[in-house]
C-alpha cells in the first residue's frame, strides 16, 4: 500500500499551514486507509464521527471541517476517457467563440449598443462540453433537459445557434436591437423571443432560486402521477458574483433537504465581479463549497487543468497544494493578467522546491496551465459525475478565467466586463490563439464563420445534437386547452348571501373548492400558499387534498383527532412553502410555465398577504411576465384599511400600483363574489383556453359583510373595469369604488341623498388599471389614424349622457384612481385613496384617518358639486359639522 499523500492542514479560517508531526499524521492516516481497505467508507466515516463527538463532549463546541483541500474533486484515476472528438469540437467551439466576439464587436461598430464578451469567453468549455455531451432536447418520447444559461452568456448561445442554422447572419447584426424586428434580446427573454429562450435569468439571482424550485416542481408533477419520471435534469449556469445575491442562495437548504438530484448548478467562478474581484482576499470557491456542503449537496471542484495533474504528482511534500491555498484570488486574478515569467517569480518562485518543480518548464509551458474550467476533460468529468449521483442536488464549482482568450484586451482585468471593444492586435490575437482561417484582410470585417456545411466538422457538430435528441435552449409552447367549467358552476357565489357576512376570500375558499371537483381540472390545481392557510380559511383542504412533502409524513401531526389536520403526503397538492414569499412565487413561476418546460397546463392559485407580494417580489413578478406565465396570483387581506390590528408593515395600499406595471399583468380589486367568479372565470378561459401569455393578480378582503346577486347584463362590466350598481334619473354626481371601500361609497351615495338631496350614479370599479389600458389604446389608435372617427375609451363610453363630477375612492393611493383622470372629459374628477404609511387599529377608524370613509366621500362630493357651482358652497361646511369631521387633523401622509 502505497503512503497516502500528505495534504496542508486547513485551519478554520481556510488558510494552510505544514504538518508540525508528519510521522504521526502518517500513522494514523495509514490506519483509516486500513480500515477503508478492510471494512469499508462506511465505518471509517463513522470512526470519524466519533473522534468529532469525542472532541464536542470534552470542550463543548464542535470543530470540523466543511471545505476539501484546494484541488480537484476528481481525482486523476477515477477520470473517465472523453468520449467525444477533442480536435473537432475545439475547431467549431473556435468558431463559436469568435461568433460571440463578433456579434458584439459589430455591434459596437454599427449601433453601438454592444455587449458583453468577457463572461463567455470564460465560460464556453463550460457550455461546449454541456451541449455536446449532456444537454438532452425535447423528443416525442422525452421531455427534455431544463438548462438556465447565465445572461451575460448570450452572445455564445447565439454564436452556437447560428452554426445551428437557427439564427441567420442579419439576425446576429441586429444584436440588442429588437423594436425594429429581426432582433436578438440582450439577454435571455422568453418574452422577446418565444421560440428560443426557456428562461428569463436576468436580472442576477433569479436563475438560482427559479432553477431550485423548478426542479423540486418537476419532482411534484412526478409525485403527484403527472408526469412519468425520465429522469431530466435542470442546469443552471451562475456567476460567481451573482451569487451574492440574497435570492441565489435563498433555495439551496431547500434542495439539499428535498435531496433534489435532479438539479445541477455550475458556477463560473472567473472571480470577478463587474468592478474587480469577487473575493479579493479569500477563496470564493472554498467559501461556496461549504455552503453548498452544509446545505447538503453534493460539491465537485473543478480548479485546475490537466497540465497541472503532473505537478501535483510530482509534489510529495504538500508544499504546492499550500501554495494554493495560501494564494487568495485577488493573486489568482492577477497572475492570469500578466504571463508565464511572473507568475514563476510570484507563485512558484515563493518557495525553492517549488522553483525546482518547474525547472524543467518553459515561461510558455507555465503560462498554458490553465484552469479546470477551461479543460473539456476535466468539465466533462464534473459533469457525468453530477449526472450519475443520487441523493443530492450537484454544484460544479469551475474555476475559470473571465475575459478568457481576450488577451491583453482584457483577459483577468477588471473592466472587461464593460469591454465592448477590442483593437486589431486583439481581434487578430484571438484568432491566432483559437486557430481560425481569416485572413488578415478581412479582420476589420470581422466575418461571421461556421464550417462548411459538407465538412467533417459539420457533420459532427449535427450528430452530437441529433443524439442528444433536439435544440437547446428551444421553447415549446404547444399544449391543447383545458375544459373549463361555465359560469354557472359558481352559482352559489353568483346568489346574495342573505343575512350571512362573508369576506371575498371565503369566496374565493369556495371557488377553489369547486375546481377541485371539476372532473377536468381537479388534479391540474396547484394551490400554493406560504404558511398563511389558517388565515385564508383554507384549512379544510389539508385533509381533502393533502399537503405535497416529498418524504410523506414521518410523524403523527399534533391536530390528528381534527376534521382539518395538517396532512402532509407524497402526492399532496397543497405546496406549503412556509414563510418563504420569494420562494412560493417561484414555485408559482414553475407551475404558471408547465405548459411549455413540461408540456402539461396546471393551474396555479398562490394565495399571500397582498402587502408580501409585489413589493417584497417585485423583480420575479416582472420575471414571470417575461416567462409567459400563466396563472392567478391571489393578494389576500389587501387595501390599507382592511387588515385591522397589524399596522405599517402589513397594510397594503399600493400592489395595484405596483402589478400595474407590469404589462402582461390583469389586475382586479373586486367587492362581491359574483365579481369574483366573473373575474376568475375569465381568466382562466383567456389562459388556459385562449392560451394567452398573461396572468391574473386578485386582491381579495378580510372583511366579512352580505353580498348581493348579480345583477343582469355586469359581466361585460365586471371584465373590462367598470359598470353601473345603481342610477338615478337626477344624478348630479358619479361616484366609484372598489374593493372594501365600495361599500363606503355606497353608504355615501345614502347620505347624500337623505341628508343634501343630492342623487348619485353609483359604479363598481373592478379594474382601475384595465380602463386606464384601454383608455390609452384608445388614445394611440386615434394618435395614428387622425382622419378616422375618433374611438372613445371605455370610460369615456360609460360616462356619456351622464352629469356631474366623478368620485373615486379606493383603499389605495390616490394614484391607484389617477390611471382613469385622462379619460373623464370635460367634468371635475376627484380621488380619493390612503396614501401614506399604514396604521394599527379598527377599520372605521382608519378608513376615517385615511379620509376614504362614507363621510369623506359625501365631502369630496359636496366640494365638487359646489366648485362646478351646482350647489352652495354652505352645504360643505354643514357635511363638516353633521359628521364631526376634524378640520384639523393630520394630514396622513406627514405621519
């Protein structure tokens, strides 16, 4: 048996230091290397444990290590043979790699709109290895792989594409210039581009988080019999700098207790970030390994080239392996920025012995030793390795070099992630160094290349993606509609509740409930909900439908004697994220997209404290609109004034506002259930029938109070934003609302009547932010046809024949009821909404502070009436005095 290698001790703060007692540490390295030879891994793992028990025991807190020394995880004996042609795919992997560098070179000439060369160039044998080898495609017989490609990337996918046949020339000198169609999107945007990309990963941190829940969503459609079990992987391709992003690490406990194994991450560590290093005085990759090894997933280190293998076989004593370590990456970075003569003096010239080990080596021969992920060997290992493990969910950590092939343009330097242009020395420098045929003359040109179509690398290039069963990325969005139930369906929320107070989210409880017994979507429904079940009133879907836990329930639940237990299961249907916003609407974001990453329509329902939504998801809800979701997302307890006793951080008075911009965003605050069930109805007709690229957002209340019937002839209304409650024949005024304040409208309408003879027009406003839509299509159409008849908004159609000032009030920002002022022509319009900071208390007496109570609106009323001179100005000071309206109180946006 051959005496193990002695490794630098790690100490824990990761730097390295000798061994003080080599002979002793031989010992007893020799005798676990004894019992892993004669009774196994197992119990030398165990022996381990027990020395670290027996450690914790003595001195009380525990001493180990989560990091592995700063090599390679694969070993050179346990490397599999490459299976593919090297020389081949190094000659149309070159053509790719200057196709990336072109687009943006080009671009930068023509438009200068430019791009980003430097994250490619260190990430293409990351990629080459992965789409000739791993990357599977949609087949009749085979979902596909699910591959995330890193933003800054996209300038290598297109240069691949464009040897594919996918993208033609003109196409990639329209690089960042899309409004004029033929274009390329900057990055990845299904949006933009609906047959190519799969997957929006910019802005940075959204690829990791989506990527995590995709694959535990995959795993749930498996669970739950929908989908056959193939075996698909989900890649994700992250920076190492993106990984400071809170959202890029918020899922990896998640995946790693799921022991999701069907979710690899590789992280280009390049270790740069936009303005320098990632981590200037440590080692990211060290830092990420122990993150990701705590979380419980499987870690493969990918450092160093094959070039290094015999230097590392050469060094016996451990001395180089220290060296490693002792360099921190602000080192590593700038020796890739300088050449071989520096990096013998400063790295290998530290130590004697380590001068003596490259004696032998040319400064040429120290500056080729690259990097592990730039070694299609190497990657490729780290890949079949992450394919074949089980049990865990694999990070590649693959240390790269950004800029790489740049040269003195850019390579290892801090600002080529800016760098959009490159000098003729550059441009003819990387074609030398990649070995490309273009000849001086045309260098300027900087020409598109691909092999010929009738040439060996062609042929080959096609085989590997035949084989591997299809284009990647590719978006598939063909899927037949589902069978929705009519309108009747809901009849019992179409009725009045006579006596009976209910809130709008009981309704919504009901609605659901129906679907999960309509024969056609019942299994479809994903209801999804972070921790808040109880207080949405959904508990009696625990037992009924059960909660999904990939591990079933290992327990006896506290509440198991009750109608409602928390009945967790395999094939649950509830996803319970927890208090977790970012991670249901990524969970949200996997289901509202089955139709095209999966080929199955579900129906996804997530249910969450309206002020939890947008404002704390904002950058996902504008992903999932790029994504094409499709799918209702439910803003439950909404309106500043309607969730009494919780105050600032709860009272929600601007998701409307914030869903309002988000284009492909229909956004509904209605007041009664047969609004609701109009609303819902709809939706999933435009969705999942109609198969439109848009998603609904709900808000729904709290606050219990009758509702009535549906009046005849409203669902027209209801849709397109407003219609009429009540009229009368005298109306001298239009007052609106919607949502909890709707009914305070109504109360107003009343008291103007019984208490100043003034009539009223009284509307529901489901939609402020679909009228506004409509009302600015109509103002476009007519901006651009002027000798047409002018089209009127839906609005403006309303209002017509009808007198007075209109009235808004909403439990929103004044701002919410602003969207429809430029269509009220030629009348007074006044708003009324709780703009500013949410307050703890009862809803009469908020409402009353935020000035959007029944009195409120008698006066906003009366004041308009009386600026139009329709009646004296004495009645508003009457209103002041009859409701005790303090003139003096403070105004609630100064609080």
């Amino acid at each position: 048996m051959n005496p193990p290698t002695l490794e630098p001790h790690m100490t824990s703060n990761n730097t390295a230091r000798l061994d003080d007692d080599p002979q002793e540490t031989r010992e007893w390295l020799e005798s676990i290397e004894s019992v892993l030879s004669t009774e196994g891994r197992p119990r030398a793992h165990y022996l381990i444990d027990q020395l670290l028990d027996f450690d914790v025991a003595r001195h009380g807190d525990f001493y180990g290590r989560v990091t592995t020394p700063y090599v390679n995880s694969i070993p050179v004996e346990r490397q599999l043979p490459y299976p593919g042609n090297l020389d081949i795919e190094r000659r149309t992997n070159a053509f790719i790699r200057w196709n990336a560098m072109a687009m943006v070179l080009r671009a930068g000439k023509h438009s200068g709109v430019g791009g980003h060369i430097a994250t490619y160039a260190s990430a293409a044998v990351l990629y080459d290895v992965g789409f000739d080898h791993f990357f599977r495609g949609r087949t009749d017989t085979f979902d596909g792989d699910l591959v995330y490609i890193q933003g800054h990337s996209s300038p290598g996918i297109y240069g691949r594409a464009y040897l594919e046949g996918r993208i033609s020339e003109a196409q990639l000198d329209n690089f960042r210039r899309e409004a004029g169609g033929e274009g390329l999107s900057s990055y990845p945007h299904p949006r933009l581009m609906p047959d190519f990309w799969q997957f929006p990963t910019v802005s940075m941190g959204l690829g990791p988080i989506t990527a995590a829940y995709q694959a535990r969503f995959m795993r749930y459609l498996e669970f739950r019999a929908l989908k056959q079990h193939q075996g698909r992987k989900v890649w994700a391709f992250l920076g190492d700098g993106e990984m400071d992003q809170p959202e890029s690490l918020a899922a990896i406990s998640l995946a790693g207790r799921e022991k999701l194994d069907n979710l690899i991450f590789v992280v280009n560590c390049n270790l740069q970030r936009l303005d320098g290093p990632v981590r200037g005085n440590a080692k990211v990759i060290q830092e990420f390994e122990s993150l990701y090894r705590a979380a419980g997933w499987n870690v493969i280190k990918v450092i160093w080239g094959g070039g290094w293998d015999a230097l590392l076989e050469k060094d016996r004593s451990g001395l180089l392996r220290q060296r490693m370590m002792e360099c921190v990456d602000g080192d590593y970075q700038n020796y890739k920025s300088q050449n071989g003569a520096y990096v013998r003096e400063h790295f290998f010239g530290k130590y004697p012995e380590l001068l003596a080990l490259v004696a032998d080596m040319s400064d040429d021969d120290i500056w080729k030793l690259s990097r592990g992920g730039h070694d299609p060997d190497k990657v490729y290992n780290a890949y079949a390795a992450a394919v074949r493990h089980k049990g865990q969910p694999t990070v590649i950590l693959a240390k790269t070099v950004k800029g790489f092939g740049m040269g003195e343009a850019g390579e290892g330097q801090n600002i080529n992630h800016q760098l959009k242009k490159m000098g003729a020395d550059a441009v003819k420098a990387f074609r030398d160094r990649f070995g490309l045929e273009v000849a001086d003359d045309r260098l300027d040109e900087i020409p598109y290349l691909k092999p010929a179509a009738d040439s060996e690398e062609a042929r080959y290039f096609a085989a590997r993606r035949q084989t591997l069963g299809g284009y990647v990325p590719a978006r598939h969005s063909a899927v037949a509609p589902l069978q929705i139930p009519e309108l009747g369906a809901f009849a019992t929320q179409l009725k009045d509740t006579g006596e009976r107070a209910i809130s709008t989210t009981m309704a919504f409880v009901r609605i659901l409930g129906t679907l999960l017994k309509d024969p056609h979507l019942s299994k479809l429904i994903v209801p999804i909900v972070p921790d808040e079940s109880r207080t949405f009133g959904m508990e009696s879907l625990f037992r009924q439908i059960g909660i999904h836990s990939a591990v079933g329930q290992l327990y006896t639940p506290q509440d198991a004697g009750q109608l409602s237990y928390y009945k967790e299961s395999k094939d649950g249907q509830i996803m319970q994220e927890g208090l977790n916003e970012s991670g249901a609407i990524s969970s949200w974001i996997a289901a509202s997209t089955s139709y095209s990453n999966h080929g199955l329509m579900t129906v996804p329902f997530y249910i969450f404290y309206s002020m939890f939504g947008f404002q704390r998801v904002g950058d996902l809800a504008w992903a999932a609109g790029d994504a094409r979701a499709r799918g209702f997302l439910l803003g439950a307890t909404a309106g500043r004034t309607t969730l009494m006793g919780e105050g600032l951080q709860h009272d929600d008075g601007h998701s409307h506002i914030l869903a309002s911009v988000i284009p492909c965003c229909v956004a509904y605050d209605p007041t009664f259930a047969y609004e609701l069930a109009v609303i819902i109805r709809e939706g999933m007709r435009r969705m999942y029938v109609e198969q439109e690229d848009i998603y609904y957002y709900i808000t729904l209340l709290n606050e219990n109070y009758p509702h009535p019937a549906m009046p005849e002839g409203v669902e027209e209304g209801i849709l397109k934003g407003m219609y009429p409650l009540s009229t009368h024949p005298q109306a001298q005024v239009q007052l609106m609302g919607s949502g909890s304040i709707l009914r305070e409208v109504i109360a107003a309408a009343e008291l103007l009547a019984k208490d100043f003879a003034v009539h009223s027009d009284v509307w529901s406003v489901t939609s402020l932010t679909e009228l506004r839509r409509d009302g600015h299509a109509a103002e476009r159409w007519n901006l651009l046809h002027p000798q047409s008849e002018p089209r009127q908004s839906y609005v403006e159609a309303c209002l017509a024949g009808r007198t007075g000032a209109v009235v808004v009030a909403t439990d929103y920002m004044k701002l919410f009821a602003d969207q429809i002022r430029p269509f009220v022509h030629g009348r007074r319009f006044v708003a009324l909404g709780t703009d500013g900071f949410g307050q703890s208390d009862t809803r009469e007496t908020l409402r009353e502070f935020f000035e959007v109570d029944r009195h409120f609106i008698v006066l906003a009323a009366l004041k308009a009436l009386a600026d139009d001179g329709v009646i004296d100005r004495d009645k508003i000071a009457l209103a002041i005095s009859r409701y005790g309206i303090n003139i003096d109180k403070v105004d609630p946006v100064a609080v």
